[in-house]
C-alpha cells in the first residue's frame, strides 16, 4: 500500500527552509557558514551539528516494497543527465515515463518527441519552478527520478516518498549532514525506497573487481581510492543555451564552499567492495584542500584579467583529498579535482592482503605470489573474463549499445527497474545514499578547521554490524 501525505505543501516549504534545503543554492543552509562543530575536550574529532535520527522509526535496511507491474515514472530536470534519463529509461521493459518536468519548456518538449518517437505514449508536461511537489502528489507515479541541481535532490526526494513515492536522485543525494538525516527518517518512516543514482557502481571494471574482492581475490582489502578528476572549467563559465549548467549551479556552488562537493562516483564502487553500511562503516575523515588557482587562471584567460569572472572569489580548493578510516580498521582517500589541466580519473584503486587493482590510467592488477609486477595482458583478459560479473555479462552488450558512459549508465537503470519489478531490494539504499554524501559537508568541516578530524554518523542505527555486504546480484 502506498501511503499518502499527512503534510501540507506550506508545511513543507517551511520544513525545508527550516533545515538546509531547496530554494536557491544560497539557502543550503550552515554548510556556507564558518561550520566548526562541537570540539570535544579530550578528542580532537569534531561532531557534525545538526538534525538527527528520529526514533521508533523500522529500518529501511534490506527494505523490499511491493513489486511493481510497471514502474510509472516523472524524470524531474530533463538537462543534460535527464535528457539522457529520458533516452535510457524508454528502453527499459516495464517502464511507463508520465510525467517530464523542467523549467526550461523546449527540454520538456524534445523529451516528449523521444518518447512519442520511440512510440511511447507523450507524458504530462510541468515547467514551474515547485511543479516538482504537484508531480509527487500525482496518483500515477511510482518513482520521482530526479536530476535538477544539487540543491533540489533532498527536498524533492522527501516530498515524493511523504507522497508515497519511491525517490531516485542524482548525486550527490544529499549537502549536508541535516539533509543526510532527513533522507535517512523519511525513507524509514515512509518505508520507501531512496536510492542515490551512484552510476559508477556498475562501470564494467567495477564490477569485475567487486565480484573478485566478494571471492577473495584482493584477500582483505585494507585500503581504497576512488576520485572525481574532470576538467569542468570550460563547462563551468557556459550558458545554458551553449551546453552549460543551469544558472551555473556547479560554478556557484565553488565560490561558496571548500571541501569535496561530488564525493561519490569514486566513493560509492569502492564502499560496496568494502562492505561500507554492511559489515564495517565509516568511522571518521580528516580533509584537506589545495588554494584555490585553477579557475581564477582559466577566467582571466578566457575572458581577461579584469573581467569579473577573473575577479571573483572562489573558495573551492583546486584539490582536496580526504582521507577516511573505517571502523574497522581500513582506509579509503578520495579526491576532488575539477579545475586542473588532467586527464579524467576516478582511481578505482583497491589494495588487500593479497593483492591490488586500480582502473586509471590503464586498468591493472597485482596478485600474489609476484605482486611486484601488473598481471601481463594475456593473465589480466583471462582474470577479468573468468570474474566478469554477471551483470555486464547479461545486459553489458545491450548497455554499450544504449550507451550512458559507456554504458554504465543503462546497467544502473536496468537493474533498479528490475528491482522495482521483482519486489527486492536495491543495490543502493538510503543508508549508502547518506553516508557517501555526508562526505560534502564532514569534508568541508575538517578543511575549514585545519584538517581535523571529523565522525561520520552511524546512519544505520547499528543495523551495519548485521547487514551483509551486497553481493554479486545478477536479473536472472
Ligand atoms: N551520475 C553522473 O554521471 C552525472 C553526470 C552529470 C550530472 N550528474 C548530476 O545530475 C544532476 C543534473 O546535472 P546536469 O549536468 O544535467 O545539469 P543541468 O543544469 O544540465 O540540468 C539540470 C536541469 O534541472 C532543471 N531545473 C532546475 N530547477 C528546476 C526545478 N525547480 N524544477 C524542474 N527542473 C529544474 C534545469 O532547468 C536544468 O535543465 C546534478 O545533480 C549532477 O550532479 C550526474
């Protein structure tokens, strides 16, 4: 049964102004502010303010809905990734696209002729900025996908489960560490399902090594990295007209904030292969950022030392590394680069007792007993078709067809679609949503205090030390 609203449209504008949310990024709430925390007596750790658990609430962990005959969807920001949302999601069997929503009327209208095109019924159509809370009080809808700017995904993915909805929302799910919990309760209270859309989780390569690492190949994995290194300035500066993003949300963003603002595309594969929220949980993080000089030097060539671009302040370091540890005992280091003349890299790099793999520059692995040396070519195809996890061998081909990053992207959708259908629970829950991207605000804690370090809250409620690591799902 789905359950219906008990709050007001009002009531929830006022909530969400109330805690960190959704009307302009100049309104998310302290994580702009000086955010030092509470400084302990005895332990340097500083414990992130804010909103907590609600208690009495059941635990969404391996949470199972009813199944889904067809899953009705509205795709919510139909920019860049939602265009390409529309594209994917229109292949998929059991999926009904009812409602597009952007301000932007013309995307909404090309969204529309992919899918009469493609000989899909053409979806209701909603360009006002809060159409989002009208669509997740519509009684037609399963599952409000959502890739507006970050500023949005919080409250949009609330007001949809309140209304009943499943809530899938592009990354980073949440800003802070309030919006982290408010995701967490209302998942829990409305036992509805909340999935961040952490694509890279299903890169082939990915994939491959978490099938090894659940087979032990790796032996116990220590430590891993995982990276978000991309070039955006030239994208940073363009209008949307040209390509660029939305009222330059990305580019705002950065004369705000210092920390890792886009932790999880590196996060999210390595904390499955490390059992994150299922067996160990992240313990506490100390980060710290380069100056900041990247986007400052890109500005004054491109549009002049004194032009105001060149002239802004920008607080967003060029790098920022932040290093974690787990409860127990192992480490992970995670890198923000956006604004650096480099070539693209997540790292993927995965270190254990008996071995290690990393995916960039060039996709490699050392095992035991000659550890000293990468797995030559022929060794490294053979382990990697013997391991080849049985999602990309059953939908892989159609996915490089479809295409979304190579591919990834359809996978991703593919299996939570199937997920929905079948009644199981998803890959990714509510509880991997929260701490993946409770790293934006811990990071910008520690940086903005001399790198101390930072606890990451038990988002689970303990149900971590219970939970078992997700294993190698397949859609047979
Ligand atoms: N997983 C990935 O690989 C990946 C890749 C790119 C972007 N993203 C994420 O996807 C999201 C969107 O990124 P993008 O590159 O498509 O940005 P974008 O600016 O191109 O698209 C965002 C769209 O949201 C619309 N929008 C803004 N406010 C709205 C509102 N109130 N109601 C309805 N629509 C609204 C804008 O008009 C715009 O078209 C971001 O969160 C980003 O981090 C993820």
């Amino acid at each position: 049964m789905k359950k219906k609203s008990n709050h007001s449209r009002r009531d929830f504008l006022k909530l969400a102004a109330l805690g960190s949310a959704a009307l302009g990024l100049g309104s998310v709430g302290s994580i702009f502010a000086a955010d030092s925390g509470n400084i302990s007596g005895n332990t340097p750790t500083i414990l992130p303010a804010g909103q907590s658990r609600i208690t009495g609430n059941k635990s969404a962990m391996g949470l199972a809905c009813e199944p889904l005959k067809t899953v009705r969807i509205a795709i919510i920001g139909i920019g860049m990734r939602g265009s390409e949302a529309v594209r994917r999601l229109l292949q998929i069997e059991g999926v009904q696209i009812n409602v597009l929503c952007d301000l932007i009327p013309d995307f909404v209208k090309e969204g529309n002729k992919v899918l009469v095109e493609a000989g899909h019924k053409a979806a209701a159509e909603y360009t006002g900025v809060d159409d989002w809370m009208k669509i997740c009080e519509r009684d037609d809808i399963d599952l409000v996908y959502n890739c507006t700017p970050w500023d949005l995904h919080t409250p949009i993915a609330v007001y949809a489960m309140k209304n009943g909805k499943h809530a899938a929302i592009e990354v980073p799910a949440a800003l802070t560490i309030d919006e982290c919990w408010q995701l967490v309760n209302t998942a829990e209270e409305t036992q509805r399902h909340c999935m961040m859309l952490e694509n890279c989780c299903y890169d082939f390569f990915e994939l491959a090594t978490l099938n090894m690492a659940r087979k032990g190949v790796f032996g116990e994995i220590m430590h891993a990295e995982g990276a978000y290194i991309h070039d955006l300035r030239e994208w940073k500066f363009l209008e949307q007209k040209d390509g660029g993003y939305y009222n330059h949300w990305r580019l705002e963003f950065s004369k705000k904030y210092n920390g890792n603002p886009y932790p999880t595309h590196g996060l999210g594969p390595v904390a499955q292969i490390m059992g994150i929220n299922r067996g160990d949980r992240f313990d506490y993080l100390t980060s710290m950022s380069t100056k900041q000089a990247g986007i400052s030097l890109y500005a004054a060539e491109k549009f002049g030392v004194g032009s105001p671009e060149a002239n802004q302040s920008y607080l967003l370091g060029d790098m920022n590394t932040t290093l974690i540890r787990t409860v127990n005992g192992k480490t992970l280091m995670i890198q923000h680069d956006t604004t650096s003349p480099r070539p693209y890299d997540r790292l993927h790099l995965i270190s254990g007792t008996k071995g290690m793999a990393r995916k960039y520059p060039k996709q490699a692995i050392a095992l035991e007993p000659n550890a000293h040396q990468f797995l030559k070519t022929e060794e490294f195809d053979a382990l990697m078709a013997e391991y080849e996890h049985p999602l990309a061998r059953q939908i892989g081909e159609k996915a490089r067809l479809v295409g979304g990053h190579g591919g990834m992207d359809f996978i991703m959708d593919y299996r939570l679609i199937y997920c929905l259908r079948n009644g199981l629970p998803l890959d990714q829950d509510v509880y991997d949503a929260a701490a993946w991207s409770s790293i934006v605000h811990l990071s910008q804690m520690s940086v903005s205090n001399k790198s101390q370090s930072v606890e990451v809250p038990d988002f689970t409620n303990g149900a971590w030390q219970k939970a078992e690591p997700w294993p190698v799902v397949s859609i047979d």
